[in-house]
C-alpha cells in the first residue's frame, strides 16, 4: 500500500515513488497532478488547484479510475510526472508532507490494480532545475528510476494535461502551455484531460463552451485591459466559469444559476447573454480594442464632472481652513503639494476680512 513515506528522494530536485506491481513497459501514459488527475474539493476554501492538505482533493471526475484501469490492462505503464515548486530544497518540509500525502491517497482512491507511479519535480518555478517541465529531464528519470532503463516507443506513449496553451490557460497575463511543450520536448503525443477523462466533476458537456468563454472573458481583462479593478474581475470570471463547468444540471436560463456561490449580478448576466447569443460580445470588444476605447472615454468624462464639482466646493474655503486632510476631503482635483499655499492664502484673507470689520 502507498504511503507518504514510500517516497524516496532520488537525485536533489526530484522526488519518485515506484509502485510494487509496476512492470517496464514501451507504452506509457504520463499524467499531470493538480487539474488533470485529480482537482481541488468543491467546498474547499484554499487557492484553487492547489491542495491545502493531503486529504484536500478528489479525482477528476468518476471515469479516472475506469480510463487508467483500461490503459493498465493494454500494458500501458502509467506514471504522475508533475511540477511541485513549491517543495523547493525542503524535502521533508510541510509542502512536501502535504504533496506526498495527496499522491498517497490518490494511490488509494484508485486501488492496488492500478499501478500508479509518481515522479516530482521540486525546484521551485523561477530556478532552471533540469527535471521541471517544460524539460524532459522527468521523462529521463522514469526511463531510468521506474522502467528499469527500458527506453519506451515514443509513438505508443502519451502525456495528459490541463497547461495546453488554451485561452482558459493564461496565468498571470502568461500563456500556460508548460504540459504541451513537454510533451513536444519528450518527443509523444498530447492530450487535455477533458479529451481523455471528459468533464471535471460531474458537469454536464452542454455546459463546458459556457464555462470557457467565462475563463476566457477572465484571462482577456487580466491581460488587455488597463481598469484597476482588472485582476478582482478576472478572478470573480474564473470562480464563476468554473462553477459553470461543474454544474449537474445543463443551465438553459439564469434561473439556473440561482444560489450557486460565486456567481453574482454581473455572472448573471453574462449567463443571460451567453444563452441568447451563444457568445460574450465582451471577449471581441477587448480583441479588438473597442472595450479600452470606451473605458477611457468614460474614465475621461468622469474626471470632467469631478472637476466641475470640484471646483464648486473649493469656494467653501473653511474647509480648507479646517479639515486636517486638506481640500482633498472634498475635492480631490487640489493635488498633495498644494494644499498647504491654499491654507496659507484662506488664512491670509481671514486676517484681511477681520481686519476690515475692525476699520
């Protein structure tokens, strides 16, 4: 039985557990972790996709099983490469506990006829290890730690996962492809999880272009758009496509969507207008400019109509006088540096009117 301490730590940066009943094979499916065998719970609270402690996952979908049984019984050899940045150099630190732990349970979700074997690469994404996708130094190591040195068919072997460089893939305004070149680099053949396992969960396939366009919609305003509120928008579009995709029921009216934490008012009607058009109109306005365009225009019309009021309430100038902020706690148009003259020129006149109620 797989457990957290049958891994073994074999060179620096990489962490490989070899399963009991696993055989040398020359076809090989390769898998990804997070996103692609296994994905976070629905309740769970922590960043999505990464687990926050080993019992913090659940496969896939229900077909995971089924799909890595048959591959099993074809003679396929069947091996988890993936990233785990996040160990870095402390292999027997806490990230290393959690990884290992949910690659246990994995093991024991999907029981001992699945031989399922685990290589992991542990330098941390910005440090250029020889075992970290995009390279093929994974697929080295388990040629040579696992298949007992015997060199696989490269066209009877397959690599599945979720970074293929999709518009849903965009990470950071960075186009995540990082599964697909290391299957290009080995040399095999690449495919989503969506096209070998299905859909995630236990979502409906009529909801999947839905979803998309929502992650699409998402990873456009974190990348073209300039807005402050940019990167909360991206994120809200994520939670709520994501919520889409794993939804039982096909969604055929907003209705549907009622009471499913992280979708709101705005995801509503982007639900609204997705049914209707069977597209987001807001994915071709950023495309191809338009929705800048407009943006600034309105940001533009907004700064006039704070300055004409802005300057109606500077003639209150004992809010000048005695406001410890300043002007700016009424108009925001007198910028740092000139508030204190403005002070100094209210003061002035008050001395003057005084002095002229006295004459």
């Amino acid at each position: 039985m797989l457990d957290d301490d049958n891994f073994v730590v074999h060179p620096k940066e990489l962490i490989h557990f070899r399963h009991p009943s696993s055989k040398p094979s020359k076809k090989v499916l390769a898998l990804d972790l997070d996103n692609t065998l296994i994905r976070r719970r629905e309740d769970s609270s922590g960043k999505a996709g990464l687990p926050d402690d080993k019992e913090d996952f659940e496969l896939y979908n229900p077909r995971v099983k089924e799909v890595l049984k048959d591959y099993a019984e074809k003679g396929y050899a069947l091996v988890v490469m993936s990233n785990q940045g996040g160990i870095k150099t402390a292999m027997g630190g806490i990230t290393s506990f959690v990884v290992r732990g949910v690659c246990a349970n994995v093991g024991k979700a999907l029981g001992d006829d699945v031989a399922l074997n685990f290589i992991l690469a542990t330098a941390a994404p910005d440090k250029a290890g020889k075992y970290r996708k995009p390279q093929p130094g994974m697929w080295r190591a388990f040629v040579e730690l696992i298949n007992d040195g015997v060199e696989p068919d490269l066209a009877d072997c397959l690599y599945v996962g979720d970074a293929a460089g999709r518009p849903q893939d965009i990470i950071a305004s960075k186009i995540n492809d990082g599964d697909k070149q290391f299957a290009e680099a080995v040399g095999i053949a690449f495919k989503t999880p969506e096209e070998v396992f299905g859909v995630p969960g236990k979502g409906k396939e009529e909801n999947q272009a839905m979803g998309n366009a929502f992650m699409e919609l998402a990873n456009l305003h974190a990348e073209k758009t300039e807005s402050d509120k940019k990167f909360f928008k991206a994120k809200a579009l994520r939670v709520a496509g994501g919520k889409i995709k794993m939804l039982e029921k096909v969604v055929r009216s907003v209705e549907d969507v009622d009471g499913v934490k992280g979708i709101g008012k705005m995801s509503k009607e982007l639900v609204a207008e997705f049914l209707e058009t069977g597209g987001l109109a807001e994915i071709e306005k950023i495309n191809s400019g338009e929705y800048e365009r407009e943006r600034k225009e309105r940001a533009e019309n907004d700064e006039k109509e704070i300055s004409k009021a802005a300057q109606v309430r500077c003639r209150c100038w004992w809010r000048v006088l005695f406001l410890s902020e300043g002007c700016c706690r009424v108009c925001v148009c007198v910028p740092p540096s000139r508030r204190r003259s403005l002070v100094v020129v209210f003061f002035l006149r008050c001395i003057l009117q005084v002095g002229q109620a006295f004459l």
